[in-house]
C-alpha cells in the first residue's frame, strides 16, 4: 500500500497516510495531531534507479565529441568525475586525488610520478 505524505495547514505538520491507489482523492485526510481536514499532499523527491548501462550511456553522451581528452587534462578530470558519480559506487580515496589533479591541469603523466602507488598493478599483484 503505497504512502502519502501531507502537510496539515492548520497546525503545519507533516504526516504520512496510508491507502490504496483507489482510496487517495475519494478518502478524507485527517491531520494525524490535530484531526483537521485542512491538509494539503506534500510532493516528496522521485529516485529512479537506473542500470549501470543506462547509466554509462547517460554519462557517455555528456562526453560524446570530446576527442583529445588525453591533452587536456581539465577535461578528463570532468569526465572522469562525471562516470564515477554515474556509476553510483564508493570509489577509493585516490580517485579524488588524481581527478582533482586532473581538474588543476595536471597531466596524467606528472600524476602517476607524483603517485606510484595508486594501485594499479598488473595482474600479478597479490589481493
């Protein structure tokens, strides 16, 4: 059974109502502190989840036509912020490092001298 959400506009409290979808606009709401009519339905913010497809297409076409990312790093650190947030994970301490860096214009090259151990090792390293 799905939830409202309503703010009374006599005593302007917030309150939730449960009711099926054939109930809400014929059933009457009552405040749930002071019992009165006078209530009005509070939009509540939408989430839609999205596939980790939908989601790479999405930040993908904000990208497409940015050919020569490697020479500006400015550039490269906005699209590599942009898919880490589109991919909705918690990503280590050292993604913001590097796409900060990247973000300063500093060159992917300077970066990796300046951070040897990001972690990225071949696939001998050991886990």
């Amino acid at each position: 059974m799905p939830t409202y959400d309503f703010i009374c506009n006599n005593c302007e409290k917030r309150f939730d109502v449960f009711m099926t979808f054939n109930e809400y606009g014929k059933k009457t709401v009552h405040c749930a502190y002071c019992q009165s009519d006078n209530v009005r339905r509070r939009m509540t913010k939408v989430r839609i989840a999205k596939s980790d497809e939908s989601r790479m297409e999405s930040a993908a076409d904000d990208f497409s036509g940015m050919e020569g990312l490697e020479e500006d790093p400015k550039a490269l650190g906005k699209m590599m912020r942009k898919m880490g947030h589109e991919m909705g994970e918690d990503l280590p301490p050292e993604f913001d490092d590097v796409v900060d860096r990247l973000e300063a214009g500093q060159s992917p090259e300077e970066i990796e001298s300046a951070l040897p151990d990001l972690g990225m090792g071949g696939a001998d390293e050991e886990e």
